[in-house]
C-alpha cells in the first residue's frame, strides 16, 4: 500500500466524517446541506496533481476571505451567530481539502475536523453523529501517524537533508513506498481506538454532561413542524400530515399482553377548539397558561398506586404541546438533562384542556401520563356562561346540513343517543380518503356532506362537532395522535406525524358523562396507517431504536442518570452476593462493595507501580550499548572518516553539520581545491562501506590512512613572486 494514497484517504476519511456529523447535528437548511455535500464530493475527487495549479493557489487565498467576508454580511442581516459559525467551519474544510498542498495543509484539515465533532458534541448530537464519532476514533490514530510522518519527510527535505547514499531526499518516491505503510500498521493504528474508546468512555460516565446549554446559549434545535397543534387549524391539513413518517412521541403501556398488537389505537389528546369560521378551527379564549411545577402537573389530582401509568418520550415539537392519553388525571416528569441558563422545564395547562411544557423546547420531554380507572368520575361540568361559544356556528352556513342534523339525531331521546346517531352516520355512509376534494371548495363542509362524501378525519370530526350544535350539543374539535406501531427493539408504540388525528368531544347533560369523546372517522382512518412487516419496517424499527437509545442514555446522560446508573450496579452486585451466598457469616464483611472496590483499587496501584520499577529505561538495559554497536569494519571506517575531518580542519575546511559527506566533497570539487580529489575518493570509499556493505581489506585501511596523513601534512604552494616586485 502505498504511503501517500493510504495517507490521503485517511486524511479524506476524517474530513468528511467531521463534515457529515457537524451537517447532521447543525440541522442546516436544505440548500445549505446540499451545497456544503456537493462541495464535499467535489473536493474529494480533486486529484493530487491539480494541487499545484494556478487557480486552486489562487482558490486557497481567495476563497477563505471570500467566504468570511459572506458570513459577516449574513450575521449583520441578522442570521444565528452559531449557524453562521458552523456553516463557516464546514465550507471552509471543504476549500483546504481542494486546495491542499503538503502535510502542513493535511495537518490543518484534521484540526477542523476535529474542531467539527467539538461542534457536534455542543450541538447534542443524534444516532448519526454517534455512528461518524466511532469512525472518527478509528480513522483518527493512523491519519496522526501518517501525517507526523509525512511532515517529517518534507520538513527534512527543505532543510536541504540527504539519504544514507548523500543523495538529497526524494519525497515523491518516499509517497510512492509501498514499504512505509503495511497491514500491520494500519491494524496497529486502528486497534488504539479500543482503548481511546473505552478511557473515553469511563470518563464520560463518571463525569456527565451538564449544563451544555450554556455553550448552546439556548439554541434551539430546528426540527419539522407539526401541524394541526397551533391555536388555528385549517381545515386539510391533518390530512395532508397523514402522508409524514417523522416520528414525533414514543409511549409505552405496561402489563399489556404478550405478544403485544402490532397496532395500538390510543387517542393522544393535543390541542381543542370552540370556534369554526367556515373554514378553519380557533380558540376564542387566550388565557394564560396556568399551573404546574417543574416536577409534573395535576390536572384532575395526585396520582394513586392504583391509577395506570403511561410513559411517554416527546419528540421537539412547535408549539411545545403535551399529549394526553384519555382520563389523565396527573402528569410528572421524568429524569432529564436542564440547561443552566433559560427557565426551568414546566408543565401548564391552557385554555380548552391543553397543556404545554417550557424551558426545554430543543430536546423534547419524557413524562409519565397517570390514567384514572374506569370505576373513578372524572366530571368536568360546563358553566352556563361558556355554553354558547361551543353551540355558535358560522355565517353563511347552508341550511341542509342543519335539515340533515335533526334528520340523524332527532327520533333519539338523550342527548348522549343523539351525538352517537351522528357518529354512526358519517362512519357508516362516508368513506375515509386523505386526498379529498372538498378542502378547496367555499363550503368544504357542505360539499363533504353532499358531494364528495369522501374525506380525511378532519372533514368528520368537523360535519359532527357543528350536526351536534345545530341539535344543541355544545361540541369542539380536537386534535391529536390516534396511536401508534409496535417497535420489536425499543419495546415502545412509535407514534408518527402520520399518525395525527381529529375527533370531537361533546358535553352531555349528565351528572356522570360531562365531556365525551366521539370519533366520526371510519375505522380505516382512526388507526395507526404505518407498515408494520416487511424488510424495510424491520430495519426502520432498528435505526429508531437505536436512536432512541443513543437519546436517551447519551444526548439525555446527566448527574440524576449517573446516580440512577451506579444504583442499578449496587442492586446488581448485591443481587450476585445473595445468589451466591457471601452476604452471609465470614464473607459478608469481605464481599462488601467498597471493601472489593478497595482491594481491587490497590491491586491496580501495586501492579502499576511494579510495571514501573521493572522497566528499566533503555539507556540502561543490560544489551543497550551492545545493541546499538555498530559492526567492527562499519565503525573503523566511521573512524577513518572522522580522522579525515579532523585532518581537513587543521586547514579550515571543516565539514558543517548540516552538510552531508558526498555533497561536501562534491563542493570541493567545484571550487577547484587542490585537496578535492582527495577528499572525494575517501569519501566515496567511506559511503561504500558504511552504506554499500562493500568490506574494507586491512590494505585498504593503510591507504586511507596514509592518504590521510598526506592531506595533513598538505602544504599550499607559494604564490608566484613577480619580476620587480
């Protein structure tokens, strides 16, 4: 293998990996993350030989301060600092990698490299950047190596540095070698990432990450929209969102039955609206937001041992609403990295039942939703004052969707039979279909009823919210997520911005019912719509899992996490001494935790400083000068020549240090010194010798001793007198 190429694409290997994991992290525009790949490829298909070229000299000077230049301009008109900064470092890798000259270059692009997964690690980092980081740690050692290598081999060679034979050091033929770089050094290279690994590792668990906020200074991470959870809602849009595969919340119930569904149709409640305009769903009601600590919620009261947990993971969402699961009566957080600048993390409720979180909107929240049982009355009466809000109804609303309202609800006698008929109408005689026509139209409601009679959940949930008030049902609409798919690796429901969902909830004069949910879609459409077999959802279901993981014990790793971490190994290791019955009589003392860790500590420190005392420096060791000896004949022709230098000094001709022996001699012959020939022959003999493994015959020594003492006892001649001087 050759040195240069290997050192080229080790080198490449670690720009592009810091280029990708800044990219991922950053989460740059679009077009920026096109440009910056594009640049990527094309700077890494740029040949060596183009290095010297003109124009990638001119590029190298130019582009750097050009770029600069831009970056400014862009943060006075007022764009992030940080993305202004991280956009910089990336294109700044991508034109010293296409403009490269030399190792001093190579060394350059792997300090931006490295800077890049500083900027990751800032950042928070997802599964992508975890993934280009072990890269990183295995490529890194051997791209060190090779590039102290290679700026040796040039740094010699403008120092005017010679080879054994005298001849000035070829650094084209040096990264032609195929004997520089084998197998082994690129194992051995490799192979120093384990241990990198796992130091970094322990240092990572016993010193958690806290407070990177701080660097971040609270920027937030810039994540997809969700839409149908803001305080208006056009009608189609959750449709349109039905089609999104980005996973927006994981949750998990327990003790359910094993093998557990594939698909779990849990109504995640969001955001709900008392006010239709014809054509979209608003609050009429901007209260503030009210309530809640930074340990959780109650929202109905304190949770009871025997009320149903749900745990959910929500992924950053705009704006930051928290979901619900039905009869939730209290909420409380779980275990999470806070920032130490900004707000505390809470929980509020809002107006219409909603609740939203604050304080950590770049990472999402992980809380646990505590489910009444179905035996608990959890009323929410109505006041008299707000009925009217839920039964006003639009201007200019068509008169035959009243006439087909009381046509459904009409021959029932309760107000509860009344709303179901409703339901039962529009889930039996309407088809379910995200594509439907009626979204465009000035009456999209009226031509759902009685044209199209086709539509997504919104086009039902709404026909029955404003049916129930034309019957005198007070009604609102709600959004939210309908369930989600069973993830086989993370043991959790994967819930899909795919899987946004509208119903209704009606308020029944009833001391018992109060607020009841109805569901008009038909049941093709309120259900989780993802795949749940084939090869594609297998490995979908193992990069999520993974991701969630790296989130949750990684981006999430915090002081709480560390504790509960060295937790779990106390009850393990206690759980091991009662397993095999050393918690018990003479063993108990001995087996205790930090009695073993003690021990096992001066185990360490004895080893160690044993390892100390028997390795002996190497000037020291027994065969130290003998290993270093050179072979008899090598060292009597060293010493011949260290005679001739010494003789040549006695007439000012003294070698400099710099200077090799042949390029020495080679100048004497150029400037025509009398003792040049000399001087040339034995050191052409020494090089022989020394280098050529040509021996050296006892005759051989005596003329070279005699030729040296003749160049001692050398006089110059006299100069020439001139007549009459």
């Amino acid at each position: 293998m050759r040195f240069g190429l290997v050192h080229r694409i080790m080198t490449d290997a670690l720009a592009a990996l810091g280029v990708i994991a800044v990219v991922n992290t950053a989460s740059m525009p679009p077009w920026t993350t096109a440009f910056v790949l594009v640049g990527l490829a094309l700077a890494l298909a740029v040949p060596e030989s183009w290095q010297n070229r003109p124009s990638l000299r001119h590029l190298s000077t130019i582009g750097p301060l050009t770029l600069f230049v831009v970056q400014i301009v862009r943060f006075l008109a007022g764009h992030p600092a940080l993305d202004i900064a991280i956009e910089f470092a990336a294109i700044l890798q991508i034109i010293r990698m296409a403009t490269r000259r030399g190792a001093a270059h190579d060394q350059q692009i792997i300090v931006l490299a490295l800077l890049h997964f500083v900027a990751g690690t800032v950042l928070g980092g997802g599964l992508s950047y975890g993934l280009c980081f072990v890269g990183f740690l295995i490529v890194a050692p051997g791209a060190l190596v090779l590039s102290h290598l290679r700026r040796e081999v040039e740094g010699n060679y403008r120092q005017g540095a010679r080879d054994r034979t005298g001849l000035p050091v070829d650094v084209p033929r040096i990264l032609r070698s195929r004997r520089v770089v084998g197998r082994g050094f690129l194992a051995t290279t490799c192979l120093l990432s384990v241990p990198i690994f796992l130091f970094t590792a322990a240092l990572f668990v016993m010193f958690p990450r806290v407070g990177l906020s701080l660097l971040l200074l609270n920027h937030p991470r810039s994540s997809g929209r969700m839409i149908g959870f803001s305080d208006r809602v056009d009608l189609g849009e959750v449709g349109i969102l039905r089609n999104d595969p980005a996973i927006a919340l994981r949750f998990d119930v327990p003790d359910l039955p094993e093998p557990r569904p594939t698909k779990l149709t849990l109504r995640l409640r969001g955001a709900a609206f008392d006010r239709y305009d014809g054509r979209a769903w608003n609050r009429t009601q901007k209260e503030r937001p009210h309530g809640g600590d930074s340990t959780g919620l109650d929202l109905v009261r304190n949770p009871k041992e025997q009320d149903r947990k749900v745990s959910i993971d929500l992924e950053p969402i705009d704006p930051a609403v928290v979901f619900l699961p039905p009869r939730t009566i209290a909420l409380r957080l779980r275990t999470q990295q806070q920032a130490l600048l900004g707000d505390p993390l809470l929980m509020t409720k809002g107006p219409e039942g909603e609740v939203r979180y604050s304080g950590s909107e770049s990472s999402g929240i992980r809380y646990d939703a505590y489910i009444a049982g179905d035996r608990d009355q959890l009323t929410e009466t109505l006041p008299q004052q707000d009925r009217g809000r839920y039964l006003d109804m639009p201007q200019g609303m068509p008169a035959r969707i009243a006439e087909l309202a009381h046509e459904w609800a009409d021959a029932q006698p309760t107000p509860y039979l009344k709303a179901k008929a409703i339901e039962d109408h529009l889930k039996r005689d309407y088809r379910y279909d995200t594509s439907s026509p009626s979204g465009g139209k000035p009456q999209p409601v009226d031509h759902f009823l009685f044209d199209s009679r086709r539509g997504h959940c919104e086009f039902f949930s709404t026909a029955m919210a404003l049916m129930l008030r034309e019957v005198g049902i007070p009604s609102r609409n709600v959004t939210g997520f309908v369930g989600g798919t069973y993830n086989r690796f993370g043991h959790y429901y994967a819930v899909r911005q795919g899987d946004a969902h509208s119903w209704v909830e009606a308020y029944i004069d009833d001391p018992i019912r109060g607020w009841v949910t109805f569901d008009p879609t038909p049941t093709s459409g309120a259900q989780p719509l993802q795949e749940t077999s084939g090869a594609y959802v297998y490995l979908r279901d193992l990069i999520e899992a993974l991701s969630q993981r790296w989130n949750r014990y990684i981006i999430g790793y915090d002081l709480k996490t560390q504790i509960h971490l060295f937790e779990d190994v106390s009850r393990g290791y206690e759980k091991l001494r009662v397993k095999t019955h050393t918690n018990t009589g003479a063993m108990e003392r001995i087996t205790r935790g930090p009695v073993v860790a003690g021990v096992l500590l001066t185990f360490a420190l004895v080893g160690y400083v044993g390892w100390k005392r028997r390795r002996k420096p190497q000037s020291e060791a027994p065969d130290a000068k003998d290993a270093h000896k050179l072979d008899p004949k090598l060292e009597a022709a060293s010493t011949l020549y260290r005679n001739l230098e010494a003789a040549l000094a006695l007439h000012g001709l003294a070698r400099p240090a710099s200077l090799p022996p042949l390029r020495y001699a080679e100048e004497l012959l150029a400037k025509a010194h009398p003792l040049a020939d000399d001087v040339m022959a034995l050191t052409s003999r020494y090089i022989e010798v020394r280098f050529g493994g040509v021996a050296m015959s006892a005759e051989d020594e005596r003329d070279f001793e005699r030729r040296i003492k003749d160049i001692r006892t050398h006089r110059p001649p006299r100069p020439t007198e001139h007549p009459g001087a």
